[in-house]
C-alpha cells in the first residue's frame, strides 16, 4: 500500500480509505492520510477540470491536445509529492491539496484530517481548522477552501475503550461524534468573500468502516441525509464557489481561470476508480 515519501498514485476512494482505516500503528501521522490526498487531487483533475499542472500534489496525469481535443491519460512517472506552503494573514501554512493558478495565486485548497481514535478530542481538532481557515481567507479571502474529516467507524466491543468508541452495537454514533459534527456544521458554507473568514466553503466529514469486508466504505446514515457534511456534496460545492469567484466574476481571466473539459475517448473515461464520480467531459 501507499507510502508517505511515495508519489501521488491514482487511488479509487475506497483504496485510499482502507489505506487509512487499516493503518496498524493507530498513530496520528501522515502516512496513513496521504492516500486521501491523493485521491483529491486525482478528482479535482479528472471530474473538476484542473490542469494537473497547477496542483500539489501534481496528480499524475498528462494531457495530449489532438486538433482542439484535450485528451487526459493516466501518466504514472507525472505523479508528485509533498503539500504547498501559502503565505496566510499570521502564519505560512502546508497545506494538503492546492490548486494554484499562474498570475493569479492559491484559487482552491483542500485540508484533510484522519482520526483513528481518541474522539474526546475533537473539540482540538475544531480549533485548529478555525484557525487554519481564518488564517488562509485573512491573506487570501477569495480562496475556495475546503475541509475533510475522515474518522474509523470503531464499534464498541470488547476490549475497545469507551473513548475510542464511534459506533454503539445499537449503530447509533457516539456521543462525541454528533457533537462535532454539529459544530462543523456552523463552519461550512462560506458563500462570497465577504463573508466571515472563519468559515470554510465546504465542509465533509464521513464515518469509515475498518472491517472486511466492507474496510474503506461509509457508514451510511452518517452525517444525515440533510446534513451539509456529506461527502458526496463537497466537491460540487468547490467547483460552485471557484466558478462563482474566478470564473463568472472575472471574464477578463477567464481563459485563464476556466476549467477544462476532457474529451470522451480519454483513456481515464469508464475507468473504476471514478465510480463514484463523473469526469468533466467536453460536448461532441
């Protein structure tokens, strides 16, 4: 499996989830998180439409241009590492995916958390995402940024202590679980620039199963169904907001700032790794 010092690989979601759930130290490092880095930044090129080019990780990928056509290829030596550190308001901060547009700076950032047990403190992990948000927006308050929270589904049992307990055996969430998600609630939706610089512009958090054979999926009822904080609608979000800010609102950049389209015959297209999403494909 993927390897913290490896480059970014093109990973099926629920690859790049086993990867963290199954991680067998039960440490809070990097290695068992940067699968999901991956994952991010591969979709951010294949269903949103960036230039493989201006991420970090530098997803690997290449594209052939073919008399007008963009064709978009699994390129497996393209692959990059590391994170790209951006000048905030207070502080510089690495951030995990970032989407950086020539002349024009850090348009789309997503930040990743993993947390394996220890739910009790959430609440750190709270603080810490305020604070990396509202420093980010202080420098650059049109940036689209994104948070994603990803915790191991620990079922209570046996020899599992009560504050590593995510699920009870009656299936419902544990206590410490609800209530960050509530809080997480109140930092997501960020809208225009002007809004309030603590919020983010989307926000995810997902519940994932560590046992077979179902290790790397969901738990599917949660967050709720109405919940804000479902993954399946964070990346809509970004794309929304980075078209509404550096698109829409600035024609004169737009062949700048727009996002790519991919024609259909590209060899990423029907691929199972993007089950879960549709890529960005140009009109016939």
């Amino acid at each position: 499996m993927a390897k913290a010092a490896a480059k970014c690989e093109w990973l099926g979601l629920q690859d790049a989830l086993r990867a963290f759930v199954q991680c067998e130290s039960g440490h809070q490092g990097a290695g068992h998180i940067k699968p999901l880095h991956w994952y991010v930044a591969c979709r951010l090129v294949i269903e949103g439409g960036f230039d493989p080019e201006d991420i970090t990780p530098r997803p690997p990928f290449s594209i052939r241009g073919e008399g007008g056509r963009r064709i978009l290829a699994y390129d497996p030596p393209r692959g990059g590492m590391g994170e790209r550190t951006i000048l905030g308001g207070l502080r510089t901060k690495a951030v995990d995916v970032v989407v950086t547009r020539n002349g024009v700076g850090p348009v789309v950032a997503v930040s990743t958390k993993g947390t394996l047990n220890a739910f009790r403190n959430l609440t750190n992990r709270m603080e810490e995402a305020v604070g990396d948000c509202t420093n980010l927006h202080i420098a650059y308050p049109a940036l689209v940024y994104g948070f994603l929270h990803v915790l191991r589904a620990t079922r209570e049992a046996p020899g599992v202590e009560p504050n590593d307990v995510a699920v009870h055996r009656d299936n419902t969430v544990a206590d410490n679980v609800r209530r960050y998600h509530d809080v997480l609630v109140r930092l997501a939706g960020r809208g225009d620039i002007r809004s309030e610089a603590s919020k983010y512009e989307a926000v995810a958090l997902a519940l994932v199963d560590p046992d077979p054979p179902s290790a790397g999926e969901f738990t599917p009822a949660f967050p709720p169904k109405r919940s804000p904080l479902r993954l399946s609608d964070f990346f809509d979000r970004l794309y929304e907001q980075y078209d509404q800010r550096f698109v829409y609102s600035a024609p004169a950049l737009e062949t700048t700032t727009r996002r790519l389209e991919w024609d259909p015959e590209s060899p990423v297209v029907g691929d199972s790794r993007i089950v879960h999403y549709a890529p960005r494909l140009a009109s016939l």
